[in-house]
C-alpha cells in the first residue's frame, strides 16, 4: 500500500503511542504489518522513541515490532530539551545500523 494512503494510520500511531493508549497501539501496529508497511513501523520507531522517550533508545532490537510500540507507550515520556543531541547522535547511529543490514 503506497505510504500516502497511511497517513492518517501513522499519525494515530504516534499520537497513540505519545498518549499511552496501548490497545490503539495495538490496533494501528497490527493493520500496518497486515497491510506490508513493516519497514515504515522499523524505521520510525527510533524516530518516535527519540521523539517521545530517549532513554529507550539503546534498548531498540530487531525483536517484535507490536512489542516495542507497545512497551513505548507505557513508558512515561521524556521530552527533556538538554538531551537533544545526545538523541540526534544516538539516531544517526540507529541509522548507520539499520542502513548495513539492508
């Protein structure tokens, strides 16, 4: 499914995740991976641990996918400004991983 016609599912999901309602999480994880979009769920989910809870940012696997964006949102957030670019180094790093597996 083209990723423009997602929208609106991958809006909710970071909302859901932001505002811990887990069964939305669940929900929105499990028709992403039905309909193929596994690759936008891998890769923004360092974007949203990031955005949302930087310390969880070195617990990122290649495990289950629903898993961790349900664990995410039970998390409380963190949001602390002076962590900024310790989490823009901890994401180029993610990437740097993710591109060498790929």
């Amino acid at each position: 499914m083209n990723e423009q016609n997602l929208q609106v599912e991958h809006s909710l999901l970071q909302k859901a995740v932001r505002r811990g309602q887990v069964e939305v999480v669940d929900k929105v994880v499990k028709y992403l991976l039905s309909v193929g979009d596994s690759r936008w769920l891998s890769k923004r989910l360092a974007v949203i641990i990031y955005e949302e809870c930087w310390p969880l940012g070195n617990q990122i696997t290649e495990g289950n996918l629903l898993e961790q964006y349900k664990n995410l949102a039970l998390t409380q957030k963190n949001k602390d400004a002076c962590r900024v670019g310790y989490s823009c180094l901890s994401l180029q790093r993610w990437r740097l991983v993710c591109s060498e597996r790929n």
